[in-house]
C-alpha cells in the first residue's frame, strides 16, 4: 500500500472513496502481465497519469503519457472504445485512483489503478525508461480553425 504520511486527510478521504467503487492491481501483477505480453496476448494499455517531468524523468517502459490533468479531455480521442482495459498508475496509487474512478464515471468499463505507483515498481528495480513524452494525439478543441 502506498504511503499515506505525506498527503492531508481531506485527499486521503476522496482517494479512498474512489478506491471503494475500483479495481486495483499489484506492481508484480503488471510486471508480470507486461513480461507475458505478446502480440494477441494480455493486451491492455499502460497509463502513466503522472505529470510531464515526472514522466520524462523516468516511466515504465511502454507506458503512454497522459496526465491526470487532461486525462479525462484527451482519453476519447486517444481510446475511444470503451472497453479498452486501462491499468493506470502514477506516483503511489493515489492519483491513479482518483483517475480511475473518473474513467468509469465517462463510461470506461476495464480501467485498473496500480496500487504502489511507480514508487513500488522502483522498489522492486524493474525496468525503467526514460526520456520524453511520446506523440499524443491534440484533442478536437485544440485544432487550428478551418476559415
């Protein structure tokens, strides 16, 4: 479980509400299901909701970016069906729940928060990745306007 010392009771309150209508995983469930991933095979996409900096200083390999600030703006263009099974995670598990509860309330029906963040997967020194954010899409709303 992730640690609760170093965020307010109010936050931890919101975050455990959203835990009670989620589904959470383990970092050695995802680990494992990336090892066994093959074409065909557990497929499911990986999401780091994390912001821009923490993304580019380290992610899980294969992760896409998309934080939790524009999540819920961008993920229809990004993944529009949806039963697109989403394992999202972020620092600890904290925001990736909150994430995760968002998701179901736009209709999202296979949406898992890691639980432990990425602060579990360095504990166990999994792999990491590095650098910047992948291409993603630009939202409808943010394309230039046609004359």
């Amino acid at each position: 479980m992730a640690d609760h010392h170093h965020h307010s009771p109010r936050f931890l309150n919101i975050v455990d509400d959203a835990r009670r209508r989620i589904r959470q995983t383990t970092v050695d469930e995802v680990k494992a299901r990336l090892d066994r991933r093959s074409p065909g095979k557990d497929q499911f996409v990986l999401v780091d909701v994390r912001e821009e900096s923490e993304f580019a200083a380290d992610h899980i390999p294969g992760a896409v970016h998309l934080g939790k600030g524009i999540l819920e703006r961008d993920i229809e263009v990004k993944y529009p069906d949806l039963a697109t099974e989403l394992v999202l995670y972020c620092g600890g598990g904290f925001r990736s729940a909150l994430a995760a509860d968002n998701l179901q309330k736009m209709g999202y029906t296979n949406v898992i928060s890691m639980d432990g963040g990425i602060r579990g997967w360095r504990d166990k020194s999994y792999p990491l990745g590095k650098g910047t954010i992948p291409a993603t899409p630009a939202p409808p709303d943010s394309q230039p306007a046609q004359p």
